[in-house]
C-alpha cells in the first residue's frame, strides 16, 4: 500500500460531458414526462405556452445530448488510457475478465470489499456501455420524432430511416419508456457511486469533481 | 360507376356533367381543387380536366377482398353525388363488386374481358386485406383465393392503387394475432407501380386526385417510404390541426365534456393519435369538407399509419400498451416499477453490504 498516489484519472472534457449528459438528461426526463403527460394546466391564462416551452427546451436539450455523445466517443479515442472505448468491453480482454469476476463477488456478498481499480471497475463499464446504447438510442428516435415536423426536411432525410425499423407507436413508447431506464440508472449510479466510496476508499466520490483518484498508479485498470 | 346509362352511351364527360347539372365552369373549378390539393399549380387545372376528358383513358376495376366495403361507402357516400365522384363515375369502373349490376358469370367475365382487352394499361383498385395462410383459403370470390385473384388482376395493371388501410398495411384484418395471414397489396404484389391511400377509410378526394395525376402525368405520385402520396401523407395532422395553439398553449381536454372540451381545446391527453399521423384530413376534411374527426371533438385514431390497429391503439391512451405485459399495461406502469424495484434493491443491498462491511473489520483498515 506504500505506492498509493492521487491520480488523475477523469480529464476536464469527460468531467464537463458527464455534468452536460447529467443536467441533460434530468431537464430532458422532466420535459419528455410533461410532454407526455401535461400535468400543468393552464385554463386561465390566454398568453401561457407551457407545452410550447417544454418541447423547445426538450429539443434543446437533445442538441445538448447528442453533443455529449459524440464528445464522449470522441475523446474516448483521444483521451487518457482511463477514457478509452475499449474500457466499455472489459470481456474482451483478460484483466477486464479477472475484474468483472472480482466485482461480482463484490456485489453478491461473496467478498466485502473489491480489488482497487483506478478507473471503471468491469461491471461500472458494462452498465455505462448501456446507458451510453439508450442515450444513442434516444438522440436518434428523439430526433426521428422530431424530424416527422417535416418529412421533406434534412432531419427526416438523417433520421428518417428509424421508421423502416419501429413504426411510429413503438418508437414513441421505447422512447418514453427509456426514461425509467434512466431513472432507475440513476438510482443505482448514485448508489453503487456511495457504496464503492465506502468500501474501497479510492475516493471515486469525488473524482467527477476534481478528476483524482487515489490507487496505484501501475494498476491496469 | 354503375353501369349508369348516361355513362354507357357515348356522351362526353362535359355532356356527361351538364346532364348532372354540373357546368363546365364547376367542373374547372373542381379540378383546380384537384390541381390543389395535388399541390400543383393553378395552370395545370386545364391539363388536368384536358386528361380526364380525353378518350383513351384507362378502364379501372375495383376490386374488394377482406374488407368491410367502407372505401366503397367513402366513394358512394350518402349525400349529393360531388363533381370527384361523378368524374369517377364516368371512368368506365367495369368491376367493382358491391355496386355493379352484373352478378355471377357475367360480373366475372366483365373483368376478363377488360383484363385482356386493356392488358397492362387499366387501373387496379384495391380494397381489403389479402390472406396468406393456408394458401389464401380464408378469402373466395367466384371459386378463386384473393391471394392468386390480386396476382393476375393488380400483375396486369398499369398501376394499383390500394384503398384503405387493410390494402395498404393489412389494417384490422391484420391486427395480433392475424389468424388469416392477412397482407397488404405491396406486400405480396411485385413488380407494379402500386400506391397506398391507407385511411379507414381513405378519403375520396385523394382517390380522385391519385386518378387525375395518373391520367396526367402518366405516372402515380410521388410517395413516402409507406408508398403514400406526398400530396396527401406528407404532413401530420397534428401540425396543422385547428386546435393546435391549444395543444402549445398547454390547453387540454381532460374528460369527455368538460369544459375544455366544450371550448375546443386541444385532445391529446384524450389520446389523440395526431402527433403520429400523416393525413390531409385537417385540410380537405370528409363529407365535401364539413368536418372531420378531431374538429367533431373526437382524437384522432390514427387509421392511416402502419401499425394502425395494434401499435396506434389504444384509442383513448397516448401510447401503445408494453408488448408482453397483458392488456391495460401502460409504460409508465411498467417504468415506475422498474424505477421503484431499482431504489429497493439499493436499498437492500446497501443494508447487507454495510453490515457485511462491518462484519468484516473495515473500519480497522
């Protein structure tokens, strides 16, 4: 334990793309319920546009989303060793294996605390790979929806093709119902977040903040 | 349409309209409604009455496998004949099941005749479904299976135009779990110019204007990735509804009756399939333009969409019920429970592992 060292392991670019898919995806959650199911009522007032507002900031955000998927595949090609691609398919190579084994003992009661590992542990990247699938899935069928304002338009020509794959009442519902993929993501997320804090110390907690955590430096993953 | 004596002799269409007490002045100015609703110009309205008064126009038949004769009914209507149905009254319709006057052998050979005499060059119409199963057993007419009927009658056509939502997509007859293998005409024709005017039923005016730009131009119009004329399926209904400001204003009809609902404010929480249907129906309307379903205060279903009986239903829900979970079973039933299943396993777990965590000594590290 004598080379345990601060590491900086988040860079700046994937701390700002995990705020902006966060504050992203919460307004979108938001939004994307009131736009399907309007629980403000506005009756007395001639001048509210509330559901007007919220699609505007639904799509807005779904700029905003689609931006920090492009960001994060982008710097998963040219960022640090802890932020590349091949991290998200930790089976397929042997360390990612040994982990992936490692924490689900972890997390089935077989033993208490993980290996120390300084970037995403192998089960981590594999929810990720999954979460990060939904949001590619929800920019693409958020924007196909969107794109049906105008068939004739450039965003039906890009995304028109969805169509040929879900018809319209599916793709509607898979894209509401990803929203409690989410939800139920973030629930977990903040959780498995507090509790590897607790049992492996490495200051993960933090580390989306500042970008350091502590370990070894000689650890490969 | 029917063998009506006025069409049988040899009057032309003008001859034809006047004896109806249609001038020709009225029937210009219907065929710039044409002109328009096809999105052409004003100056193609002449081109257009020039192509449908001329002599060598194609024969059309009419035929109906599993259907409910609604599309019939949309073109017969109930009240005064219009201009469009007289025009497709005087396109020698030699077969259309329901309304001709011929029966048995003579109704068939009526079509035989006109399938080898205008071999390639008359138009085929298409209502109902055509079953698959079993060969196609579960649709005869006059000893013979839909299946191999639409496979000489629509192979031989100049072009098809299916009717309704059951020729397009397979439409009701189509629906889960599909026990007659039920098909729409492009899915089991190949090789014809087809074209879909889906609608339950479709609206008679898109027919009229599918026939003219076929009698003028030569060719169907051009269509969406369904087969759909853009002139017709190219916008939703819901962006360019009348009660769309009430839809961005957040003003919406929250039970049958009530009073958003006396005041027209917007369906969508009633159901209203609008956002996800492409029809001219806010535009050119039903029943010569008095009115159409949402402007009666009634959501739209969403019958001219593929998908339309199991993935546009239900009528009163925004969204198709999870495919798995039984009737009545919404996503947002379905997604809390996840949500909440997902804060209770945490919850757990993180009960077990804190204990399992003090068990084993941590604190001493």
């Amino acid at each position: 334990m004598q080379k345990i060292k601060a590491i900086k392991v988040w860079e700046f670019p994937i701390r700002v793309i995990h705020w902006t898919n966060f504050v992203s995806v919460v307004g979108l959650s938001i939004t994307g319920a009131y736009i399907h199911f309007p629980f403000l009522s506005t009756a007395n007032n001639p001048d509210a546009f509330v559901m007007g507002y919220a699609r505007a900031i639904h799509l807005s955000l779904g700029w905003l989303l689609m931006l920090g998927v492009i960001g994060r595949v982008l710097w998963g090609v040219i960022g640090n060793r802890f932020a590349r691609l091949r991290n998200f398919l930790p089976f397929t190579y042997p360390e990612g294996r040994e982990n992936l084994v490692d924490v689900v003992k972890y997390y089935t009661f077989a033993s208490p605390r993980p290996k120390a590992t300084l970037g995403h542990n192998a089960m981590a990247s594999l929810a990720y790979l999954s979460i990060g699938l939904i949001m590619v899935f929800q920019v693409v069928s958020g924007f196909a929806l969107y794109s049906q304002a105008d068939p004739a338009g450039t965003a039906y020509s890009l995304f028109g093709w969805v169509f040929g794959f879900m018809n319209n009442g599916y793709l509607r519902l898979a894209h509401y119902f990803s929203m409690f993929i989410f939800a139920s993501f973030f629930i977990t997320h903040i959780y498995a977040m507090w509790m590897s804090d607790v049992a492996e110390r490495n200051g993960s907690g933090g580390s989306m903040f500042n970008g350091y955590k502590y370990g070894d430096p000689d650890s490969k993953i | 349409m029917s063998k009506d004596e006025s069409v049988w002799t040899e009057a032309s269409l003008e001859e034809y309209l006047e004896s109806r007490g249609v001038s020709r002045r009225g029937f210009l100015g219907f065929m710039t409604t044409v002109a328009a609703t096809l999105a052409l110009p004003v100056s193609f309205a002449e081109k257009a009455a020039a192509a449908v008064t001329a002599d060598n126009r194609p024969p059309v038949v009419w035929m109906e496998y599993q259907d409910c004769a609604g599309d019939s009914e949309s073109l017969l209507r109930a009240s005064r004949p219009s201009v469009g149905d007289l025009i497709l009254n005087y396109l020698s319709v030699d077969y259309h099941e329901t309304i001709m006057a011929a029966a048995g052998h003579q109704a068939e050979e009526a079509l035989e005749n006109t399938l080898t005499k205008y071999k390639g060059k008359y138009i085929a119409v298409v209502e109902g479904s055509i079953p698959v199963n079993k060969d196609g057993i579960y649709c005869m007419v006059g000893g013979r299976t839909a299946l191999s009927s639409a496979k000489e009658v629509c192979g031989n056509a100049a072009a098809v135009i299916a009717v309704g939502t059951c020729a397009a997509f397979g439409g009701i007859a189509a629906g889960e779990p599909n026990p007659t293998g039920a098909k729409g005409v492009m899915d089991v024709i190949k090789g014809v110019p087809i074209i879909n005017l889906p609608g339950c039923p479709m609206n008679v005016v898109n027919l009229t204007a599918t026939i003219v730009h076929f009698l003028t131009f030569g060719t169907l119009p051009p269509t969406d990735r369904y087969k759909r004329p853009l002139f017709a399926y190219g916008k939703r209904i819901h962006d360019n509804c009348e009660r769309r400001a009430h839809f961005d204003q957040g003003q919406y009809v929250e039970a049958w009756g009530d009073s958003g609902h006396r005041q027209g404010w917007c369906l969508y929480k009633m159901g209203c399939k609008g956002p996800s249907t492409f029809h001219n129906c806010p535009t050119v309307r039903w029943n010569d333009g008095i009115s159409w379903p949402v402007q009666a205060g009634h959501g739209c279903v969403g019958c001219s969409e593929p998908g339309f009986w199991d993935t546009m239903g239900p009528f009163y829900d925004r969204l198709p019920d999870v495919p798995g979970f039984g009737a009545d079973v919404t996503a947002t039933k379905v997604g809390l429970g996840l949500t909440a299943a997902a804060a209770v396993g945490v919850a757990v777990h993180g009960v077990a592992k804190t204990m399992q965590l003090k068990a084993s000594g941590g604190d001493k590290e």
